[in-house]
C-alpha cells in the first residue's frame, strides 16, 4: 500500500476529471488553482514521485501561509510542485524556500496582502543550487532554465492555493508584477571574486541555502563605459536612487545583484562587499526636496519625525538604513550590466540551510531512501 493512501481516502482529496491536458487546465483554472499558465496534472502518482524526495512527515505542515493561513503539508505542496513542474529533485528546496518565507521577520502577511508589487525573490546558494540545475549565468532573472522556472512558480502557487494569495482578494497588489510568476535564481559562485552570500551570512561554504527577499522586478543598471569600481557604483548609486520606491521609508533590505563583469571591476579596484555597501550607504541619496510637499509633510516630517521633522530640504534620504542592509550578490553571464532589486520595506530577508552540512541533494536523498 502507498504511503498516500491513507490520505487520498480523505473527503475531497481527489477529484476526477477527463485525462485530456485541455480539460484538466479548464478545470484548474475554473477552480482557481492555476496561475493562468497550463500546469501537470497532479495525480496520485505524480505527486507520490514527488514525495520521495521528502524526509517529512507527508501530512505535518512546514508552514501556515497567510492570509487564510492554510497548512503547508508537503502533500499539499508536492501537489503545486507538481502542477509548477518541478522534478522531484527540485522538491526540498520548495519546502527550504517556503520555511524561510514563514520566518516572522520576513512578513508573510504583510507581503502577501499589500498593494505594493513584491514576491519572494528566491536566491539560492551552495551545491544543490548546481544538482539542481539552477541557472546563474546568463539570462539568470529570465526565462528558459526549468528549475528556475519551476522552483519559483511552485512557492508561488503555494501561496496562491493555501494561502489564498488571490488577486482582489487575499493578495490585493494594485498592477503586480510578472516576477510574481517566478522569481528565481542561484549566485555566481564561480564568478564571484567576493564571499557567497550563505558564507556571509555564517554558513559553510558547502552548505546549501535559499535566501529569500520581499521583492519587485529587477532594475537594469546599464554601464558599459565606467573603468573604476567609483565609476561603476556612482552608476549603481543613480539606479537605487528612486522616489517611490519604499526603501526611502522602510528599513529594507534591497538586493544589489552585480554582474560578473561589473563585480570585477568593482573588486579589482579594491572593494570589499563591506566597502561596497558602505559607498552606496553614503552616496545612494536623495536630497529631501525630491520628494513631492505632500509626502514630505505626511511621511517624512510626521511618521519619520524622529529624523526628519526639522530636516533641511537638502537632508539626505538613504535608500538603506545601515550599509549592512544592502544585499550584494553576483548573478548573471557576460555583459556589462548588473540589476537592483527594490523591496516591499517593511521586511526582512531570511535564509534557510538545508538539513544536511555538506549540501548534497542527490547524496542526502539516496540515504533517506536507504534510511
């Protein structure tokens, strides 16, 4: 008998439908299950595949995901991953992925319901990043690579199917953003002259982590004539430097995704990932005056008084409260451009490692089924 069994017994654990793809996306869709793209059936056997690469029990929730604060059993979330397609290798890093978005700090709730355009920005890190087969050269925010894709698409139809995180109602973000479709890459490692983000954080360089971020779409920085790590971060600087964005009034922490050719340069000038922030902690400002009279007046002299009740119009507004705010990572191929990547604000980052130290997904999941 079938570890699922048990389970598929349950009132209203399977419902059958015509085993025609066309009919199975109307059905979806109908329900609300989809994310408007077509998805894999989830059937029984699909999703028992899926399960064998989990070491949990199949009906004990790794997470409530608001705002109904539906249980995330991994039966219920290898069915998403299955519709997502992921492979059943991909598995443990949507369940790593969504126990990072259930850490208080990163404000689930928060970012599920707000009108701002944010969605978790999953960076990956370590040797099951590579197992897995997620990209991090070119086109790494982009499209084509299926684990990106589908790591990504699968915690967000998570969040849509048990946290009812739908449009108008549990999520109310006024336009979006397409990064709420996936929004996932893995770090440069071999082309970063600089600390991994997971080794930054305290973690062993062998472990295997997701580091996810309340985020919108990525900001081109386009910089193909700076020669110095100045010229390139004053760039970089121009780039975070935005009104509306919620960096100037939340403690944030945004994410500065270099390119490899760009994090050469700035590296082969001298700078330190410390340094780095500390620049752009300085000079990534806005004079106050930029700022229309009414959210000067309401934002920044009333709710930020503290600072700025008696601040001159050419005070500084930073786009991050502490350098340490600033997420820097190294993602992408050739060319000279990097990305900077707003966040919702009220928020902060949380990573997760997987069980095992030495990262190895295959390894780890060969003892599980010999365990």
């Amino acid at each position: 008998m079938s570890a699922l069994t048990p389970l598929l017994k349950a009132p209203g654990a399977l419902i059958e439908c015509d085993d025609d793809p066309e009919a199975v996306f109307e059905l979806l869709c109908a329900k609300g299950w989809s994310d408007g793209l077509p998805v894999i059936p989830p059937t029984p056997e699909r999703v028992e595949r899926m399960l064998a690469f989990c070491d949990r029990d199949f009906d004990q929730p790794v997470a409530r995901i608001p705002p109904r604060y539906g249980a995330a059993t991994p039966i219920r979330v290898a069915a998403n991953a299955v519709m997502a397609g992921c492979k059943p290798e991909y598995f443990p890093l949507v369940l790593l992925a969504l126990e990072a978005l259930a850490e208080e700090q990163y404000n689930l709730y928060g970012t599920q319901a707000t009108t701002h355009p944010c969605t978790p920005f999953l960076i990956f890190n370590g040797p099951a990043a590579q197992e897995a087969g997620l990209n991090s050269g070119h086109n790494a925010m982009g499209n084509y690579f299926r684990a990106n894709a589908a790591i990504g698409r699968a915690v967000r139809l998570a969040l849509v199917n048990i946290g009812a995180a739908i449009p108008g109602t549990g999520d109310m973000a006024t336009a979006g953003t397409p990064a709420k479709f996936t929004f996932c890459v893995a770090e440069n490692e071999a082309r970063n002259p600089w600390e991994p983000l997971h080794v930054e954080l305290g973690f062993p360089r062998e472990a295997s982590t997701v580091t996810v971020v309340a985020a919108e779409g990525p900001h081109n920085i386009n910089d193909h004539e700076s020669l110095t790590a100045e010229g390139i971060l004053t760039m970089v600087a121009g780039t975070m430097t935005i009104t509306g964005s919620n960096n100037a009034y939340y403690a944030g922490q945004p994410v500065l995704a270099f390119g490899p050719e760009h994090a050469a340069t700035v590296a082969g000038g001298g700078m330190s990932k410390a340094d780095v922030k500390r620049w752009l902690f300085e000079h990534a400002t806005l004079p106050l005056a930029r700022f229309s009279k009414e959210t000067i007046e309401r934002r920044f002299r009333r709710k930020l008084a503290g600072q700025y009740a008696d601040a001159p119009l050419d005070a500084p507004v930073r786009m991050v409260s502490r350098p340490e705010d600033l997420i820097v990572i190294v993602t992408g191929g050739a060319g000279k451009h990097s990305q900077y990547v707003p966040t919702f604000g009220n928020t902060r980052a949380a990573t997760r490692a997987l069980k095992r130290a030495d990262g190895a997904l295959a390894k780890s999941i060969q003892e599980l089924r010999r365990g």
